[in-house]
C-alpha cells in the first residue's frame, strides 16, 4: 500500500470492546488527522446500522465505509486489529479486524479496495494478520 499514495493507520486493542466502540476507534486516527470530517464517521454509523453485515468481506473482517462526498478529505486507510471478537448487529459472525477505507473518489476505492484483497488472499495472511502483536507488525502486513 506503500505506493498507494494514501496515509494508513495501525491499531491494536487488547480490551473488549462494543462494536460501536470498535469502530469509533478505526475512524479516530482518521478524523485527528485530518483524512475525513465528524460527517464521514456518521456516515459509516449510518451504513452500519442500515446493513451492517453487508460490510463483511471474510470471517473476522469487516470494511465499514461511506461515499467520498460525506466528508473524506484524503485518501486513507485505517486498520484496527482486536484482540476480542465483536459482533455487529444481527450478525453472528465475530469480526477482529475493522478496515476502514477513505477514498476521494471511486477509482481509487476501487484500486485500493482491489489491494486489500489481494493482501487477504494470500494464504496465510489472514491469520497471520490477526496474530500480529504490535501496530508496526500489523502495518508490514499490509505494504
């Protein structure tokens, strides 16, 4: 993602954590550094509540988003890795890792939506992933 030309975000919590929780802390380092306005983070809540389990792409991972005009003012991604399951509304499934895209445009959602797969395609990876012990391991994973 290195060549991506966005700005990423490591994370991870050891605590429990509420979904809602969860996702406020994927979207924090987004909104303090500028990369997405409060709206963008209301948005995604919105999105959520609506048809949260849509945002599912795999067991364990959720990539919660909303469109580019509710407040994204640059390409970012923000990964958050916790170390206790949470589980979205009507949805069974245990999510451990919220990435939460940011694109100014389609195109570039795509390409970088397109990446992000690749990464989690990988045999091994996700696993591999979700054993990450610190923020800078969890980030090598996905350069």
């Amino acid at each position: 993602m290195d060549n991506m030309n966005l700005k990423s975000y490591f994370q991870i919590i050891p605590v429990e954590q509420m979904w809602h929780e969860a996702v406020e802390k994927a979207v924090e380092p987004l909104i303090h550094n500028n990369c997405v306005k409060i709206e963008y983070k209301h948005a995604i809540f919105a999105n959520l509540k609506r048809s949260g389990s849509k945002f599912i792409i795999s067991p364990y991972i959720i990539l919660p988003h909303a469109r580019p005009e509710q407040g994204v003012n640059e390409n970012a991604i923000s990964v958050l890795l916790l170390r206790h399951s949470v589980y979205f509304d009507k949805s069974r499934e245990p999510i451990k890792l919220i990435v939460i895209l940011a694109m100014k445009d389609s195109v570039s959602h795509l390409k970088v939506l397109r990446k992000v797969a690749e990464i989690l395609n990988k045999t091994g990876n996700i696993t591999s992933i979700l054993e990450s012990t610190s923020a800078e391991a969890l980030g090598e994973k996905f350069a």
